[in-house]
C-alpha cells in the first residue's frame, strides 16, 4: 500500500508511526475481522515536503479463506 506523507509543519518529523486496518470481508460483503499492524515511520521528513511510502500488507492465508478477500480501509500515522 502507497501512502503519500506530507509534512505541513516547520520542523522535521523525526518519530511515528503508520497503523494500517485491514479488513477481512467474506463474499456476502460482510466484515468478518480486522487486523491491525504498525510499522515505524521513515524518518525524517523535512519540512513542507512530500514522501509517498509503501508498505507491504500482509494477513495469514488461513484467516482468509476461499471467496474472501482483504481490503485496507484505515490508515493512521502519529508522529513527533
């Protein structure tokens, strides 16, 4: 998953973190689970720059089964 990082501010971003939710849905449409996973931010981001950043997501084979798929739907970023 691309995720384009932009820092507004006037001072670098040295810490954070990226929490990724991603959802598994069965083939009716219906939520069945989500999984939460945190990654570190690449830092630093100088000021008033854009960074787009990928990250694999990644959900165990079994907690998916047959016509059912994953789909991230929330992307969630702290940082100092």
């Amino acid at each position: 998953m691309t995720v384009g990082l932009r820092n507004t501010g006037g001072r670098p971003v040295t810490s954070g973190t990226i929490t990724f939710s991603t959802h598994i849905i069965g083939a009716l449409g219906i939520d069945w689970a989500t999984r939460t996973s945190t990654h570190p931010l690449p830092t630093p981001i100088p000021p008033r720059t854009h960074r787009p950043t990928t990250w694999r997501i990644c959900v165990a084979a079994w907690r998916v089964p047959l016509g059912m798929h994953i789909d991230t739907q929330d992307v969630r970023a702290d940082w100092r």
